[in-house]
C-alpha cells in the first residue's frame, strides 16, 4: 500500500504524457502509486506509459474503452489503493517538491482535503492563481471559503482516500467543469480541509497553434454542457449553505459564484472569445447572464463592468455582426507575409481575448487566408492601391496597429495595450515587449528586454536602445496621434520617427512573439547601443521582473487592493 495515488486519465496525449510522468518519477517522495488509466487512446499514448512502468513498478498502467475524463478518474478511485489521492492532468506537470509537501500537511494534519497552490504557464510566462493561493496559505480552511469559487480545479487538491470512499465522491460525466462538481459535493462532506502553501501544481497553457482549429473550440453543445455543470455546482453549494447559514446568509454567500458564472464563463470564457465561435452564441449568453445577474447587487454587478471597460458591457453582449461594425481595434496587415505566416498572425488575432478589433487585408492576400478568417464579420478586404496613410483613414478604431512582419499576440497582449490607451489619453502609442519562440521553447531577446525597463526612464523615454524595437507589429498607436503622419517606404525610420515624436509607454507583460534572433534584432539599429549596456540592463530588467514573480507568489492583487482600502486610496 503506497502513500499517495496519483491518478491520471490519459487520452491520446503522446506528446506530452512523457513530460507529465518524468515530473512524477522525479518527485523527492517516494512513496507514491502512478494509476494510469489509458481512456482507448489511438495514438501512442500507451507506448509511452508502458515504457515508464517496466523501468518502475510504481507507475501501473490500465486501459479500458473510450469513456471519457470522468470514467477514466472514476476507475482510477476503485484501483487506488493510497491512504490519499490526487488527480492530475496528463499533459501538464508537476514541481519536484509537491507531494512531499501535500502529503506531509495531509498527514500530519489527517485532513479530508489539501489545498495547495496552482501556477499557470503559458508561453514562457507565470500566473499564480490567486484564489488557490489565498486558500493555500490557511492553516484550517472553511467548506464555506469563497475562494472555492475561484479554484475548483482538482489537480491543486489531495483528498483522503478513505473520505471519498465513505461518501462515495465520483466524478461526474459532464462535459465540462466537472472538476468543480466534485470540489463542491467533497466541501458538503469535508470535516477538516488544510491548506498547504507551496506550487502544487504546473497548468500548462498550450499556444492556440496546439490546440483545435478556432470555429472548433465554441460551439452551443459546449456551453449547454458548462450550463449544466453551473446547475449542478450551485446545487451543491446551496446544499453547503443550508448546513450552516441562514437565508439571507446564503444570499450573501452565493453572490460571488454568480459573478464567478458570469465573469468566468460568460465573459471571460465566451464573450472574449466570441471570433472563435462557429455560431452566434449572444442571446444563450444575454439569457443566462441576465439571470445571474438577478442574485448580485448593483454594487457587484457595477464592480465587474468596471474590471471590463474595454468591452462596454453596459450595452450588453453584442452579437459578431454588430461588434464588427464598432471595433475599438483595427489591425492593418501590409502585403507580404506568406501564407502559412499570415494564418499564424490571423490565428493569433483571433485567439487573444479583446473582441472589439476588425482585420483590414489587402485584396492580393485574400486568397492566403484561410477560408475560416476570410468569413468573419469583421475582416475587411481593402483596395490594393491604398497606402498605410489611406488604410488608416478607412480604419474604424480608435486604435490601429499595423503588422508589418511575422509575430503573433498572446491571450491578453491586445487587451493590455488598448487598456493602457484607453486609461491614459496623454499617450500616443504602446509598445509591447516581444519574446522569441524558437519552434519549442521561449526566451528573452536581450537587445529588447533592454530597452523594456522599469521606473520612468525604462518605460516612457526614447534610449538609444529604442531603436532596436523599430517595429509597428508590437505597437498599438492612437489613431488621432498618427492621423497626418507622413509614412514612408522604411518602416524602420518611421517607427523611431514616431518614438521620438509621440508620448508612449513600453510594457513587459503580456509579451508578444517573434521568431527573429538576437542577431536579427541587433542588425536592426547596428551599434546603438554598446553591447555591455545591453548586457548589463537586461541583466538589471529581466532580475527586477524574476523579484515581481517571486513577490506574486506570496502576494496578490486581493491583498493590494485591501491595502490601499485600508489607507483611504
């Protein structure tokens, strides 16, 4: 009998089980089972996983028919045979410390439940997920904290095998968020839950490159099914409330998981990915929200129109055609970009999640885009004649961002910079640092990082290093600031043109991404800047954002926001 049962659901993840079950070989504790339950995967999944349990005879293998998540989890608890259980995801991984960490506040705690930290990796960047933190850091945890609401994944948990055993806990077959299912029928139950603070867990983001194909990922079915599992996790929680508050308590405490429902998933997960839809989803969205809307107070409902100004909620959800013809964005792609290139810039335009942008595309590259983008609303096809200038003046937005080479945004880039020019209206441009993916990892540019600094000089004054960022591609202009400008045939000169004539800020976070090397970047501005002053400030900038990651991890923005309640700012 081992301490621990790791149980892992695989299907048809052949490129990425490996990394999963190495982190697991490498824990510092030992005693552990590996139960994989192979789902009837097709691929060479089971190749992969019979390759680590002949070298290990802790890892076990067991494959059934194609049953989905839910059945293959399930499986996992009746061949279990730990004093306590986790629940991971096979294409993810897991640091070398986590279960020695998990097991030894489980144990020492005999607790029904464990919570630890989850991180989010997502293109060579890092987000601590704060309500699982702010859990994590309790020593006893309430069933009814309302930071469950916020982290009802169950990859960050240990439970005790003999407590969801006793209440006979199984994971539901719903087509999504079933995690959250089972968090909350586990806290109906749970007598002592501990927290343990320490990274239980590495979510791993995969670029939308790697993922299904854009008209693919939203669909009716999908969110019907999330609907479904709204219903159920409200129910156990209302079950949780009935246990221990009073009516008006319960009001109380339900309100957050409304926002959740709606700023999780109806914003967030649909309304932000609205282009990716392959079916107009607004009035399923209008509807339901509405509802939720009913259970929270003016005051909460007016809080989250404030975290989302960029999408002018107070209208409502609009449906694509209507967006389309109100973009806050415009991008203007010049001529050039090969095929495989512009799908990939495309792709990346229609995976970030700031929904109110339009594509202009000039007539001879239509036949480059795929049929896919070539049918969204708010792709419009321009003259071959006009100039960037005339491209401009027929843009919609407020704001125009001309991509004038290869890279492609990341999830929050665009919604970060038309945040920052939508709140400072003394700016001319933003200007977003750009990382380099290499076909499988993510690094930093030096040349670039750089000019990326922090304090005012490092984001707000033209530095000789500047002119290594002579691009338009990661720079996202107010279209009254360049209306007039006289483009030329050099982007390049154009670009520090505009630096040196426009107020701007530079950000860090978020990132782009660029296949150019350092070498390329550095060919752009020969000798601007001395290669020891490169050097020595990516040094300085890329040591001050490694402290603010560190600081994120024992620090959140619920913490900064009630510091500043406290001294009246």
């Amino acid at each position: 009998m081992s301490k621990v049962s790791v149980i892992i659901p695989v299907y048809n993840v052949e490129n990425y089980i490996r990394n999963m079950l190495e982190s697991l070989r490498n824990q510092s504790f030992r005693d552990f089972e590996a139960v994989i339950v192979n789902d009837g995967s097709t691929d060479n999944s089971l190749k992969v996983i019979e390759e680590f349990c002949k070298a290990d005879d802790r890892f076990k293998c067991f494959t059934q028919e194609n049953g989905g998540v839910a059945a293959a989890r399930n499986k996992g608890i009746d061949l279990a045979t730990g004093e306590y259980a986790v629940f991971y995801d096979p294409d993810d991984y897991i640091p070398p410390y986590a279960l020695e960490k998990m097991y030894k506040t489980a144990a020492s705690e005999r607790a029904d439940m464990v919570i630890g930290v989850m991180e989010e990796k997502s293109l060579g960047e890092s987000l601590i997920y704060m309500h699982s933190q702010k859990l994590a850091k309790q020593k006893r945890i309430s069933s009814l904290d309302r930071h469950f609401f916020g982290a009802w994944s169950l990859c960050h948990k240990m439970f005790s095998l003999e407590f969801i055993r006793k209440n006979n806990l199984r994971v539901e077959a719903l087509s999504n968020a079933e995690d959250g299912v089972f968090t909350f029928c586990a806290l109906n139950y749970a007598e002592k839950i501990c927290g343990c603070d320490a990274v239980a867990y590495n979510y791993l983001k995969r670029p939308f490159w790697l993922t299904p194909s854009a008209t693919q990922i939203i669909s009716s079915k999908y969110l019907e099914g999330l609907l479904s599992s709204h219903d159920r996790i409200l129910e156990e929680a209302s079950k949780l409330a009935d246990k221990y508050l009073t009516e008006d308590e319960k009001e109380v405490y339900l309100q957050p998981l409304y926002v959740r429902f709606i700023e999780g998933e109806m914003i967030n997960g649909y309304y932000r990915g609205i282009w990716r839809a392959g079916e107009n989803l607004t009035d399923r969205l209008t509807e339901r929200t509405k509802l939720y809307r009913s259970h929270i107070t003016d005051k909460q409902w007016q809080e989250l129109l404030n975290r989302h100004k960029d999408l002018s909620l107070e209208q409502g959800f609009l449906a694509p055609a209507e967006l389309a013809k109100q973009p806050s964005v415009s991008f203007i792609i010049k001529r050039g970009l090969p095929a495989e290139k512009l799908n990939m810039v495309l792709g990346s335009m229609y995976n970030q999640l700031f929904p109110r942008f339009e594509v202009l595309l000039y007539s001879s590259e239509t036949e480059k885009a795929d049929p896919a983008y070539r049918a969204r609303a708010n792709l419009r096809i321009i003259d071959e004649n006009l100039s960037i200038d005339k491209a401009i003046e027929a843009s919609k937005g407020r704001y125009v961002l001309i991509v004038d080479e290869f890279a492609m945004f990341t999830k929050n880039s665009v919604k970060l910079m038309a945040g920052k020019l939508e709140s400072d209206s003394r700016l001319g441009f933003v200007s977003m640092l750009m990382k380099q993916f290499d076909g499988n990892d993510y690094r930093e540019l030096p040349a670039l990082s750089a000019s990326y600094g922090y304090g005012r000089r490092g984001r707000r004054r033209f530095t000789k290093q500047a002119e290594y960022d002579s691009f338009f591609v990661n720079k996202l202009f107010r279209k009254s600031a360049i209306e007039g400008f006289s483009f030329s045939n050099d982007s390049k000169k154009d670009v520090i043109r505009l630096y040196r004539s426009l107020p701007f800020v530079k950000l860090r976070k978020g990132t782009m991404i660029t296949n150019l090397s350092e070498e390329e970047i550095l060919s752009r501005a020969q000798g601007a800047a001395a290669p020891v002053t490169i050097k020595l400030n990516h040094a300085v900038n890329s040591g001050i954002e490694h402290m603010i990651q560190k600081a994120k991890r024992h620090i959140t923005r619920e913490d900064i926001d009630g510091l500043k309640k406290k001294i009246g700012k």
